[in-house]
C-alpha cells in the first residue's frame, strides 16, 4: 500500500480510532523506513508519477508485535466536551441542554456508523478487511473478521454511554431548575449579574 492510500485509510474507517492528518502519514512513513521496520517498492503510479508500496520488514512485524502484546498506559486526558460540562452550572438549563442535545445526537450519529462498520466486518466486506484475507490463510478469517467487529462493538457501547450520561445530565439540570426559587434561576441565567450583587451586599 503506498502512502496516498494509506492515508485515505485514516481519513476513512480509521479515522474512528485513530486520525492522522496527510502530512503526519508521509512523515511516519519515513522514519519507519529509516528505522528499517518497512520496506518500499517503486513502482508507476496511476497519474504516472512514481510511487511506492509499503509493507512491513521482518523486524516490522516483530515491533508491531511487542507493541500490540505490550500494556499501555492511557494519555493524559483531554476531553473539551467534558471540560464545556464542568461549566453548565454556570449558564441557564436552556443554553446547557441545547448543548447536551447535539452531543446526543453526534453520538447517536457515530453509534449508527459504527455499528453499520461492525455489521460490514462481521460479512468481511470492508475493502481494508477484504484485502487484508487475501494475505492470510482461510483458517484465520473468522479470528481477524471478529475481533475488528469487537472493536466496534466497543465504541458503540461508549458512545452508548456518553448519550446515557447526557440525557442524566439534562434530567439533573432541569430537576435542580424545579427545587430552584426564583432568584437561583435569575442567577444561573446571569452569573455575572450575581457577581456584582454577592459584591455589593459584601461591601455593607
């Protein structure tokens, strides 16, 4: 597979567990074949430029390998929808929940592409997985098909989760709305407004 391709491949199916703009694949590509763990062939390319397939080296396969055996631990954590959240106390239910309904409904979005991916996978009909089973003896298919499928399968039961959270949060926010005197909305509606009133009492 050469690097235009393999790029397409992020900004497809992939791009659901990991993205890679153009420019960063060509640079990996590079230092991979630097450090020797994938091997290039030239050859013409469709426009008539040159080209080359990439594969992986022996060591290739024996680093892939390490990486794939070997725990990992998570990245510092960065999450802006969550980081927004810990705003919502902040600003009126209305403005929140209009927030909190859109994520549901990019979640919700993304469960019924992954799932729709997952469905392709388990019928080994996606073109990454097809041409991976070319390479591989027929005894393995159903291994490779299932497991890719479980992926799936996992991201959908996170995006699952997150809409559950959502539609709590939305219940939370309107029952404390509920429990709320009149001056409590009028707050959550100004904060600012609250500031300069909370100031003014305190300089009495």
């Amino acid at each position: 597979m050469n690097g235009y391709r393999l790029a397409r491949r992020f900004a497809e199916a992939q791009r659901w567990v990991w993205s890679a703009p153009q420019s960063q694949v060509y640079g990996v590509l590079a230092k991979l074949r630097q450090d020797g763990l994938i091997a290039g062939t030239a050859r013409e390319g469709e426009n008539g430029l040159s080209t080359a397939d990439y594969s992986l080296t022996a060591e290739g396969e024996r680093d892939l390998a390490r990486w794939i055996s070997a725990p990992h631990p998570e990245p510092p954590t960065r999450d802006p929808f969550a980081l927004q959240a810990l705003g919502f106390d902040s600003v009126d239910t209305d403005s929140a929940v209009e927030v909190l309904e859109a994520h549901i409904a990019e979640q919700e979005a993304l469960m019924e592409r992954w799932g729709e991916h997952r469905e392709a996978l388990l019928r080994r009909d996606t073109p990454l997985l097809r041409e991976r089973l070319k390479a591989r003896p027929a005894r393995e298919h159903r291994r490779i098909a299932e497991v890719k499928a479980m992926v799936f399968a996992r991201q959908v039961e996170l995006a699952a989760a997150k809409v559950n959270w959502a539609r709590r949060m939305i219940d939370l926010l309107r029952d404390l709305d509920a429990d709320a005197g009149p001056a409590d909305l009028a707050a959550a509606a100004d904060p600012a407004g609250a500031g300069r009133e909370w100031d003014k009492t305190a300089r009495r």
